[in-house]
C-alpha cells in the first residue's frame, strides 16, 4: 500500500491545523455571535453560553496535545539519562490521576436523572388525553423527549406555544388529528392567524387543558374568557364561566405535587445550571400552592374566620419551609411569607402574637435587603416596617 513520505505528512499536517484554525475562529466569531444570549439577563443563560465553548475547546486541546507532544520530543531527545523520561512520565501521570481523583466527586453526573424526573413529573398527574401547551426549552425538551424516545404518556397531547407561532407547524397539523387549529399559525396580528382564546376556545369541550411554562406575555386574549390554577408544574385551565371548587382545587394540588422528587443540591448545581431551574420550579410548585391559600385567606378575612384561619396557618407553613429549603432568597417568597404571617397574627393571642410578629417583622428587613428599591412594593413595605417600629418604639418607652 502506498505510504506518504515526509513532505506529504508535513503538507497534510498543515492541512488539518488550517482547517482547524478556520474552524475556531469561524465559531469564537460566527457561532458566538449569531447566539445572541442575553448573558446580562441571568445566571443561566452565562452558564449556557459557557458551555458553548466546548467545542472550540476541543480544537485548542487538539492544539495543546501538539505543542506537548512536540516539546516532549525535542526535550527527551537531548536527554542524557533516559530515567529522566520515565520518572517525567511518572510524575505526569500521578499529577493526571490526582487532578481527576480530586475533580471526580463534582464531575460525577452518574445518578444525575433531575431532568428527566422533572418531565415525569410535569407529565404524571395529567389526566388521560389532556391536552398540554408547553413553553420554555427544559419543559418542552424534557416532556418530548419522553414521550417520544421513551414512549412515556404518549395518551397526552403535547403542543409546544413556541413552535405554533413558526409559519412551517401548519404542515405537522397532521400529527395532532383531535386538534383544532383555528387559524395557520398562533400569532393574533397576522393573516390567518389564531389567538390563544381561539386556540382554547375551539378545544376547550374536547379536552381538559394544561398549560406548563406559561402563556405568552405578549397575547393576554385568554385572560377575559379563562383562568388558571395550579397543578403541580403546569397549572389547569378553566372557562370563567365554570367556577373551579375549593375541594377540587385541594385535590388537584394533591395529587400534581410529587413526594419523592429529589430536588438538585444548591451545593453542586449553581444558578448557571439547568438543575437549579428544575430546582427553584420545584419550590415554585410549592410557592403556587401557597399562593392559592394566601389569596384565599385574603379573601376570606372577613368573611369567614375558620377558613380564614386555616389558609393562613397552610400558607404560613408552606412559605416557611420553602425559605428553609429553596436555597436562594426570593423577594416574592419573603413578601407572600410576610402576609401569611400577617393574617395568621389576627388568630393569635400572647406570646404566640408576638413571636409572629417579630418573624413578620424579620422576614419585612429581609424583603427589603434583596429587593429593587424601584420595585413599587418596597416603598410599601418600607413604610409599613417603618411604621411598626414606630410604634414598636413607643411602646417600649411606655413601659
């Protein structure tokens, strides 16, 4: 067979390092900047973008194990003692081994399945033959995926809100036969276009709907006709016209909200990860489910003492074992616990009034050191704590 001589490896060598050069700076400057991540937005979308470098990462290892070998060579060649090699090798290798027996325990994805858990979660409590809207890449990506690879409740029709509004899904109608699609794509300012009220008003009798992710902010048109409530992590849509009932509510949140989902370590898996957002949707399932009785002692106040009582005492326990637990401090957690504590104080007497109210007034301080001053309810809270220690202030001279 034929052997290419020196100067046929030299030239191919040149070769694939000239392709290799042009393939970086084709993607450190093509790639990088067709992107257009907004890394100003959040931990995440830096962490996405690190991750990108992956690739071009291989070629500058590809560049390093060259000049490694390259140097090696020349250095061993002018070695007089070739024990020196052997001892060099040696040493290299321990330092290899060392560095990955260091780095394994934080490399180690081995029993790392949150996303898929995530999916089955999103998918297991959905009735038989519910109809799903998803946005966002992890609900999308994780519920197709086991649907279509693992053929996991396939029973669930799954429409993506994102891929509707694209001019191409009109050819894919075919694959949703149930399905009716008021117009040739979801976008309410265009010819031929359907709204979301059109979309859920045209199947709305022919399935119970589920939206996970959230509806687009940019089309409230569903907003006068239906309304949500939470079901796990997708929330159950209704026609205002249906009331939905306090005892079918309870058991929607029952049954939606898993208790053996292990939740990622905050230790381990930062805010750049797509873990911490499966984490913080965990305990946002949670917030929800306290919203619900937060919004439902509000409503009750004065009304009826003994549910108000009871959605105050649910919620207050709720919001307490999410800021125990969450791992992060969210001003929208610290705000809700706030009230919850709020309303629980007005069944309180004694020294139990007061422990609340020291806990209210804590979690207020807290509210206040992680908010945006320009946020409109931190001017709220600011005055209202600043009232109590007023008052807090005179008492204590009274006595």
């Amino acid at each position: 067979g034929w052997t290419p001589g020196r100067s046929q490896k030299q030239q191919i060598a040149r070769s694939m390092l000239t392709v290799c050069c042009i393939a970086f700076v084709l993607y450190l400057g093509v790639f990088f900047y067709l992107c257009n991540l907004p890394i100003n937005k959040g931990a995440l979308f830096v962490g996405v973008f690190k991750r990108f470098f992956m690739q071009p990462n291989l070629i500058v290892m590809l560049f390093a194990g060259l000049g490694a070998t390259f140097f090696f060579e020349r250095l061993f060649a002018r070695l007089p003692d070739k024990r020196v090699l052997g001892i060099t090798l040696l040493a290299l290798f321990v330092l290899l081994l060392g560095t990955a027996c260091v780095r394994f325990p934080h490399m180690n994805e081995r029993s790392n399945d949150y996303i898929e858990a995530y999916g089955r979660a999103v998918l297991d409590p959905l009735p038989p033959n519910a109809l799903l809207l998803v946005k966002g890449d992890l609900i999308t990506n994780t519920v197709q995926y086991l649907r279509l690879c693992k053929h996991y409740r396939t029973d669930v029709t799954v429409l993506s809100i994102e891929h509707l509004t694209f001019p191409w899904f009109s050819q894919h109608y075919r694959l949703f036969p149930d399905v009716v699609f008021p117009g040739t794509r979801y976008h309410p300012h265009v010819r031929g276009g359907f709204s979301m009220r059109m979309l859920l008003d045209a199947n709305y009798a022919n399935y119970l709907i589920f939206v996970a992710g959230g509806f687009r902010s940019d089309d409230p048109s569903h907003m006068q006709a239906y309304y949500t409530t939470p079901y796990g992590l997708s929330e159950r849509v209704y026609h205002r016209s249906e009331e939905a009932a306090h005892a079918e509510i309870l058991r929607d949140l029952e049954r939606s909200i898993p208790t053996n989902f292990d939740v990622p370590d905050p230790v381990k898996y930062g805010p750049d990860t797509w873990e911490a957002v499966v984490r913080n949707d965990f305990w946002m399932m949670h917030h929800f489910k306290a919203l619900y009785f937060l919004e439902r002692a509000q409503a009750h106040k004065n009304i009826d003492p003994l549910v108000h009582k009871e959605s105050a005492d649910i919620c207050t326990d709720l919001y307490e074992t999410i800021l125990e637990h969450h791992g992060e401090t969210s001003p929208v957690f610290l705000l809700n616990a706030h009230l919850c504590l709020e309303h629980k104080r007005h069944h309180s007497e004694g020294a139990e009034r007061e422990v609340i109210l020291t806990r209210m007034l804590q979690l207020m301080r807290l509210y206040l050191a992680v908010e945006d001053p320009r946020d409109p309810t931190y001017s709220v809270v600011q005055s209202n704590l600043a009232a109590w220690d007023a008052f807090l202030g005179h008492k204590a001279e009274q006595y």
